[in-house]
C-alpha cells in the first residue's frame, strides 16, 4: 500500500492520529519539522504523541501536537522500565482509541515497528532497516542517513506530506516568560543591558562532555572581551558540575541548574546573545528559538544532530575514527572532545558576536 492510498482512505473526514517517539528533549526538537508536515497534511487531525514522561511539557509547546500519553516501556526501547501488566494495560486502552493513523517516528524500527503496530491503528507508517521486512507496517520507507531532521521529514514527504521546512521550533509560552521574570535569580539577570551569555557544561554521559575547566575560561574570556553576564544552566542532577564551573572561573557567573522548567529554560535560552552547549537537549533548544549556538561535539555525530542553520549554529567537532560512539565513558582519554580547544570556542564565539560572517571552524 502507497501512501496515497491511505490518505485517499483518510480524506474527508475526521482523523485521529497517534505518534511514537519515545525520546528525550534533543529528539524531540529534531522532529518538529516532520510533524509541521503532518499538520499540514492533515490540518483537522487530532495528533497524540506518545512519549517519555518529560515529553508532556514539550507537548504543550509544539504546534503540532494536541495530546500526550506517556510510553509505558516495552522490550528493546531504552529509557523506560518495562512492566508487563502497565504495557498491556496500555495497549488496551489505545486500541480502543481506535485511531485511524500511527507514524512511527521513534527510529529504524526493529522494536518500535511492532509496537506501532500494537496500537491498533487503521493504518501504520514508519521506518525499516535495509533487508528487513517493515514488521507489520503499512507503509514504510528505508531509514535514511543524514541529520536527524532530514530523515525524519523524508518519512512525510515520501507520504505525501508538504514540506514545510527544516527550521526546528518551539513554543514560548506567555507563561513562560512570566515564570522567568518571576524567578527569583534570573528575573533581574535577564533584564541587564549586559550581553548575556549561556553556558550548559552537561550532558547525559560522559563521552558528550567537554572539560568544565575550558567552560569556565570560554566564561571568563567572553565576561572580558563582551562585559558580558554569564548563565550556568542545568538539570537537578548536574548542579555540582554546574558549581564547579562557576567557581573556576575568576569572574562571577549565576548557576541556576536544577531550577528551570522546559519553558522557562526556553524563554531564558531566547534572552541569550549566545548559549555555548554539549551535544544536549538544550543546544536542540537553542536552534529551535533561535539564539546563536556554538555546540561541542564528542561522542555523537554533528553530521548527524546538528542544525542546519550553519550561520547561527556553530558546531564544533574532530573527526575520530571511533565516532560516533555509544559507550558512557571513553577508555581512550576522551580524544574527541579534549582536541577541540578553548581557541577554537571563543573564535567561533567572537564570529558570532562580532557578526562577521559565515567563516567556519572546519573539522579536523
């Protein structure tokens, strides 16, 4: 079955349309492109996402969508404990939904194939992996390489979505600009004529984090050459490191780790003449509302999950033979990240302040 087919079947009518991408905050931004083509497609539909937890308040603050449910686990998908009694529980209550169409935007699809199929929908779509039967699908295509963007938008296009774009987005919310003037440190911070400037030296694992010591000199040197204010941001688990870098450092920095939700963070990252990140949710952040980045790259591959506004976006990254890599810790002494230099981050950082141009820091 073709993709015309099932929009044929689908025309004219009320249309509920469920989405599985069960991934956190970076994934999630990556994919906004492809559900701006499903909009477009299919205006009057009703679309659900079904996410991880922290997906709700990405939800909220995404055109695209009109409804959560949060992933219960299932075998061979990451980042969720599988309970047998919760995943069948749920699988009942979605296919009583009965939802006329499911996407399965999750990735190539070996595990997440039959789960879309699970849900019991009229029709499904999604990815295969090459020599590998679609497990069920209606529609598939072969999961391409390129950025994450791309390959995701291919799935709409090939069935018969518009395109709309690959400009990543998400909402700021009237709330969420009152939530950050209402906050206690960063209500005063953000309305400084000071250049102010973002730091996010975390990431999930180790093999994504560059040295907090080069953060902290990339701090300093731009508080030095800006008169800049400088901004530690984080999540609750990474105040330490978060505190760590501000106390290198030789000039005064607020950490606010641990005290931003998704929207505050989103209207904060917006205020920022500049945010300087790990390849982390917060970095997909920054492109989606369009504050000038410079991203570190290590372990992961900036072919992959970079923006495509290279004027903008600035990521840096040296090619290894070992990349991308999947492991937590590096037993090689972190090479990927320890080669990209406190040099290499302020000339980018002065690039863009300085608004010079496009030049670029090549990959070396």
């Amino acid at each position: 079955m073709d993709g015309k087919e099932i929009l044929t079947s689908l025309a004219d009518q009320p249309v509920k349309v469920v989405v599985m991408r069960a991934l956190r905050l970076g994934d999630l931004i990556c994919a906004t492109p492809a559900l701006r083509s499903l909009r477009a497609l299919l205006p009057q539909a009703h679309i659900t996402l079904v996410g991880l937890p922290l997906a709700r308040a990405f939800v909220s603050r995404c055109r695209a969508l009109d409804e959560f449910v949060e992933f219960p686990g299932y075998p061979g998908i990451a980042d969720q404990e599988v309970n047998p009694a919760r995943t069948a529980a749920f699988f009942t209550h979605m296919q009583q939904q009965r939802y006329d169409l499911a996407i399965q935007l999750h990735g190539s699809g070996v595990f997440s194939n039959p789960f879309t199929v699970l849900l019991g929908a009229r029709f499904t779509i999604g990815f295969t992996r090459p020599g590998e039967t679609d497990l069920g699908l209606d529609f598939s295509i072969l999961y391409p390489s390129g950025r994450e963007v791309h390959r995701l938008l291919a799935l709409m296009l090939a069935f018969g979505a518009p395109d709309t774009g690959d400009q990543p987005e998400l909402a700021i919310l009237p709330e969420d600009r009152t939530a950050l003037l209402a906050h206690p440190m960063l209500g005063t911070i953000v309305q400084t004529q000071r250049s102010l400037i973002g730091i996010h030296p975390g990431a999930k694992v180790a093999t994504r984090r560059w040295m907090p010591d080069r953060f902290a000199a990339a701090g300093d040197a731009l508080i030095e050459k800006y008169d800049a204010e400088v901004v530690i941001t984080g999540g609750k688990d990474e105040w330490a490191m978060c505190e760590r870098v501000r106390k290198l450092m030789r000039y005064p920095a607020y950490n606010v780790a641990g005290q931003t939700s998704l929207g505050t963070l989103a209207a904060l990252i917006k205020r920022l003449r500049l945010f300087i990140s790990n390849d982390s949710g917060p970095a997909h952040v920054a492109d989606a509302v369009g504050t000038p980045s410079i991203i570190i790259f290590g372990a992961a591959d900036a072919g992959v999950w970079s923006s495509s506004d290279t004027r903008r976006h600035r990521s840096l990254s040296v090619s290894v033979a070992c990349r991308p890599c999947y492991l937590s810790e590096c037993p090689i002494g972190y090479t990927c990240l320890r080669s990209i230099t406190f040099e290499d981050v302020i000339s980018n950082a002065a690039t863009l302040l300085d608004k010079r141009g496009p030049k670029m820091v090549q990959s070396r």
